[in-house]
C-alpha cells in the first residue's frame, strides 16, 4: 500500500455518504438500519487481495462511519455487514459477501459471475434459505476512491427552451464503435462523443439534446453470459454513481466530462437514461452484491407478510422502495452528482410510474416526484418519465405532474398505424400532430410534454419499421418469444431486405413521411441515432442482449448514396422546424384568433372544406389539411399549411386560402424537394406522403 494502514479507523461523519477524501483522509459513511456490524474492507491496487478489514466504529441515525488518515483517491474498498440472516423477515446478511458501496464514485471493473457471489447455497434444497459461507470477494468489483477534479471553464448549460428542442437517442457504445474515423480506443466510449464529426452531425440534424441509454454501471447477467449474449442495452443497474467502466478510456470519470463540455460549446444539451425503479440483483433467488447485503428489507419494496419475496413492478425481478426515506436521498444524491459533477441537463426516469408508486399506487403527488419538483438543482433540468410499468395500474401516460414530460406511446401507436393505412385514424392523427392534447393539456401543461417518437432503443429501428411485418429475434435465444408481437409495422411487399426496386422507393417514401410527421408535430420530437440514414437491427425488436452488428450503428450506411439522401431530407426537416414558431411547442392550439381573420390552427379535408363535427369520423378518410399560424421573431404572422395524404393513391388537394400565396418547403414523395411558390389553386399530393408549404422561406434554406 501506498500508506501505512492503521489497526483501527477513526470516528468518522455521518454526511456526506459514501467514501469522500478531504485531502488528509477518507471518512466512509454508509446506511444500514438493520446492521449489527460494519467492516470497511481495503484492497491492493490490484483488487486480488484484502489487506485490511476495520470496523466501522460509530453508527448514528442508521449510518455507520469511520475515517481512515492518509487514504487517499485509488484506494480499493467494500464493506461487509453483520446481521440476521433471516429471508422470512426480509434480512439477509451474510458478511461473506463483499458488498459495493452504494455511493461509490468509480468501480474497479466487471463483476465476475461464480456461485460465491449468492447470499445462500446454491444447489441447496432450501434454495435462498440456505446460507453460504463462501468469501466473494474475488468476484466483485470493488469501490474506488475519486478526487472530483475537472476544469469546467467557462461551461453553461445550453437551457434550450423546451419548445425548441430535439432530442436524440443513442447508446455510447453503439453509436461509435463502428466508426473507422476515430482511433480504436475511442470507439465505444464516451471520448466518441465528443469528437467534432460526431458532434457536427447531430448540429446539421437540427438536434439540440442527446439522450444517452444508461450510463450509470450496469450488470452483466449470468443467464445472458451462459448463452453467448451480453446486457447492452444496461437497464440492469449496479451502481447509482459510478459511469460504466467499459464507456471509459484513458482518461478515467474525466472522459465523460470532456465529452459533456465540447456538446455544450456547440449548444447540445445531454440528458441521461437512469434506472432507479430497481437493481439488476433480481429477485430472492439473486447475488447479494449490495443493497441485498446492507439493507434488504430497507433498499427493496418486500411482500406484506411474507418479506421472503419482493413485490416486482418492474418485471426485473424487485422494486426498489423509494419511499423510504434514505433510498429516496439516494436517489436524489445521484441524480444531483451527476447535475453537478457532469453537468448533465436533464434525465429520462425508465420505468417513471414505478417511482411514483405509493402504498396506494401511483401518485403524481408522491415523496419522489415532490422531492426533485423542490430541489433547487434537479427541478431545473430538463424531466422525462417513462409513463408505465408492469404492475397494476402501472400506465400512467398524462398523468405525470408539472414539469415532467413523458414518452407518448400513442403517438408512436398511432403515427405507425396512420401511415400503414389503418382505418378510422383521421382524428387521432390530427390528436398526435397537436401535440395530444387529449392526453397533456391539463395542470396548465404544455405540448412539449408530450415526447412524440416513432421509435427508439426498445422496438424496430425505422428502416425495420418499414421493412419487416413481424420480429425476427431467434438471435436472442428465446426462441422468437420476446418481444412485442404487435408493432403496427409493414413489410410493404417482401419480408426484410429486397432488390425489388418498387418495394425500396416505396418503403422510403413511407419512412420519410413518417419523419416529416414526426418533425413537424406539436410536442418534443425524438429521434432515434442512425434511423436518419436507414440504421438496421435485421428485424430485432429486442435487441437488449445484442452488444454486435445487430445493435451497433453502421455509420457506412450514412455514407451511402441513400444513406446521404436521407440525412439531408432529416436535415431539411430540422431547419424548417426551428424556423417556424408554428411548428413548435409554445402551447397548445385550439382554434383561437391571433390576427384578424387567421386562426392559430385550422382543419381541412383536400377538397379544401372545414373538417368538423361527423366529417372526422369517417372511416374511410386517409387525408387532411392543416394550417397553424404563430407570431414570428419579428411580430409578423408566419403560418404553415401542410397535406398530409394516408392513401396509397395521389390525391388532389385544394388550398383553403391563398391569402399571398404558399412557398413548397417539403415534399416527402421525393428526397429533395425545389423550393417553389405556388400559384394554382390546387396541387397533386402522392401516396404515403406530407407537403409543407409556408407563407416564406427562411434563410436557412435559401
């Protein structure tokens, strides 16, 4: 060691938790209810071998402590913890299991699968209560102590206004490891993202907030390891602190730092995927790795009466029980760590329903949901829910309190359904373009609320959208069992890949209108990384056990003829959206007045007559008109006019009024559309296609 380690560890603080160096020591502090003892356990650099075991000498208010002088940042650590071993009361201490400290900043590597890492026997006739007396150590990773040091210089927050956002999945690993640009130790990690091609990229799309899928240390699950696969997508959480080991490179917890810094310079914001709703131990039958081993009956929601069992709304085996009170403080320690140590934007809750659950069920007004809307840090970012889980009562959607936006599911549902020509949809589309105000415009909320994506990490990719009528996930070993059957998609002619030239042009014609719906929507739109150039997972609609060609991103499709073709259309529609109050998220529309005789939104069928009463509930109807008018940047009254044609057929459609006439911004039945005024009365609008007419042309497209 680096320092002479003592024979005992001083009285330590009770706050901050976690282990915190003060540049002559480190005071380690950690929650447990339940302990009757805590033993700080220190490793050589190697983490192969403990060198000291200490108890924690003082416990307040539930939070064991003690200080260790002359520790410094490097040091290897974990605890063990006393208690009962009793599964039917919900204890299950074993201090033969090394356990990760919750608040732990940075791990020292993977988890190592072998049966010592399970609290009882495996094997045993009484299952999980049985004990085991095997030491675990070497199988776990162990905690890391960090000095949080970073130059931010003059870093700010891009606080891009809500209604002017476009936000962007993607996945560390997936969307750079297959870029040839960049060196191979970048691939992969978080320095990919902050390389100036990647980041010039996502300005041209129009994009001003990346969405990144769980960053936060995640397990790789023994059952996917035994069959080949591997957890890629990471909702399978170990640690609420520490970044993904593998996402790092040389520059340590600094690479994501770096990467956060050079996306604000270009006015990016990032926004975190994080996975509080429970861990990825599983259920009773799962490793005791943590919180099992600190606290079980205090961490996890227990079954009333028989705290053998876990109460699981998540369908990953347990609940994490937010509403206690030291859990819910995690939770917001993390997410103000990762505000404050990162200066991450904003995050996206999985499973949002989840934490909002209560002893009565959900509750927009629960101790989660009040704690971050007060928190002078975290209320300010930007908020997105998962509006559902798998419990009962577990969908949510509009119900979430102020502040928070949420994935809309219906618009996805129903912009998918519209485009393969579904019946009966005209209202319901008309519903999803404005932003669903049957769903959001309640509490005095607003349309960007609404978070409208056609599709994301979980489901088809685009290009597959349009491409396969059923999943194709035999890859994931399941036998083609997982994953959702019913994905409103549409082969439009051949199963998967095709030379059949109709097929192709007719496939892109429906993707580009989807995307040119999906931009020019009321409400937040969010793209999907690699869906502008045709991304592909071969059918897969459940691709979280994929870490390969099938979930990573092809960037040689982007440089295709095609692949080119179709950034550029994304790119069109971007600018447009950003130059058109009318196409943003201000508030929702209703038909109210803004200038004389020019309402803030209109409808029409294509023969240019007023949509209204019966005339919405006609079946057989694939088209409409709308009109939506704003007030520009310089007090004048920008308007839009778009056609939107559902049928496989050109229909004629007629200008409701010309009032100066129209300029043709968009016209997705073709990849490049010739700005044009219009000066007919009427025009010809394709099958499975949107035009986009403005009262001018921005610079932008000059």
């Amino acid at each position: 060691m680096f320092f002479e380690i003592p024979d005992r560890l001083l009285p330590g603080k009770t706050y901050p938790l976690g282990a915190t160096y003060d540049g002559t020591g480190v005071n380690f502090a950690v929650f447990s209810a339940n302990a009757e003892k805590v033993e700080l356990c220190v490793f050589d650099p190697a983490g192969r071998k403990e060198v000291a075991r200490l108890t924690l000498p003082d416990c307040t208010d539930e939070v064991w402590n003690g200080y260790l002088p002359e520790a410094g940042p490097g040091l290897l650590y974990g605890y063990r913890v006393y208690g009962p071993y009793e599964p039917q009361r919900g204890f299950r201490f074993n201090p033969h299991k090394l356990l990760l400290d919750p608040y732990a900043r940075q791990l020292s590597g993977p988890l190592r699968w072998n049966d010592a890492l399970f609290g009882y026997r495996i094997g045993s006739s009484r299952q999980d209560l049985s004990f085991d007396r095997r030491d675990s150590a070497a199988a776990m990773p162990k905690g890391v102590v960090v000095e949080e040091a970073f130059n931010w210089g003059d870093d700010r927050r891009p606080e891009v206004p809500w209604e002017q956002t476009v936000i962007y999945e993607a996945h560390v690993k997936g969307i750079s490891i297959l870029r040839e640009d960049l060196r191979s130790e970048m691939r992969g990690t978080f320095t990919a993202l902050a390389n100036p091609r990647f980041i010039e990229h996502l300005q041209r799309l129009g994009v001003t907030t990346l969405e990144l899928m769980p960053v936060q240390a995640f397990m790789q699950e023994g059952f996917l390891l035994a069959k080949g696969l591997r957890n890629y997508w990471g909702y399978s959480p170990l640690s609420f602190f520490a970044p993904e080991p593998s996402y790092m490179s040389r520059g340590g917890l600094n690479d994501m730092r770096l990467a956060v810094r050079r996306l604000h310079a270009a006015g990016i914001e990032v926004i975190m995927d994080v996975v509080y709703n429970h861990t990825g131990s599983g259920n009773q039958m799962g490793p005791t790795l943590c919180f099992r081993g600190l606290d079980n009956s205090s961490y996890f929601r227990l079954v009333p009466g028989n705290e053998r069992y876990y109460i699981d709304e998540t369908g990953c085996g347990n609940t994490l029980n937010v509403s206690h009170p030291r859990v819910l403080q995690m939770v917001l320690d993390s997410l103000r760590y990762w505000a404050e140590s990162f200066h991450v934007d904003g995050f996206r809750f999985d499973l949002g329903a989840t934490l909002g659950r209560e002893g009565t069920g959900f509750d927009p007004g629960s101790g989660f949901f009040d704690a971050i809307l007060q928190d002078p840090v975290l209320s300010r970012l930007k908020l997105i829910s998962e509006p559902w889980d798998v419990g009962l009562g577990g969908y949510q959607l509009g119900n979430h309190p102020p502040r928070f936006a949420e994935w809309n599911d219906k618009y996805r549902d129903g912009m998918r359904r519209y485009w393969r020509g579904d019946a009966g949809l005209r209202a319901d589309f008309a519903a999803r373009l404005s932003g669903s105000a049957d769903v959001f415009d309640r509490r005095r909320r607003k349309p960007w609320a609404s978070i409208n994506f056609l599709t994301s990490h979980d489901g088809f990719t685009l290009n597959d959208l349009v491409s396969y009528s059923e999943k194709h996930n035999d890859a994931n070993g399941e036998n083609n069992n997982d994953g959702h059957s019913d994905n409103h998609s549409a082969n439009w002619g051949a199963e998967g890949p095709t030379d059949d030239p109709g097929i192709k042009q007719l496939r892109n014609k429906v993707r580009r209108a989807m995307l040119a719906t999906l931009m020019f929507s009321q409400g937040t739109p969010m793209l999907l990384g690699g869906d502008e150039f045709g991304r592909t997972q071969g059918g897969n609609n459940n691709a979280y056990c994929q870490d390969n060609e099938i979930s990573w991103v092809d960037w040689k499709l982007a440089e295709s003829e095609e692949g080119q073709a179709l950034i550029d259309f994304v790119s069109r529609l971007g600018a447009i959206r950003h130059n058109f109050t009318a196409l943003q998220s201000h508030r929702f529309l209703h038909g109210e007045e803004i200038a004389p005789g020019v309402q803030n939104v209109s409808w029409y069928d294509e023969q240019g007559n007023a949509l209204e009463g019966d005339a919405w509930q006609n079946g057989d109807a694939r088209a409409l008109a709308v009109q939506r008018a704003g007030i520009g940047p310089k007090g004048e009254v920008d308007k839009v006019l778009m056609f939107v044609n559902g049928w496989h057929e050109p229909l004629r459609f007629r200008f409701p009024a010309m009032n100066g006439g129209w300029y043709l911004l968009v016209d997705s039945s073709v990849g490049e559309t010739e700005i044009r005024q219009v000066g007919e009365e009427a025009v010809e609008v394709q099958g499975h296609s949107v035009m986009l007419f403005a009262s001018r042309v921005p610079k932008v497209l000059r």
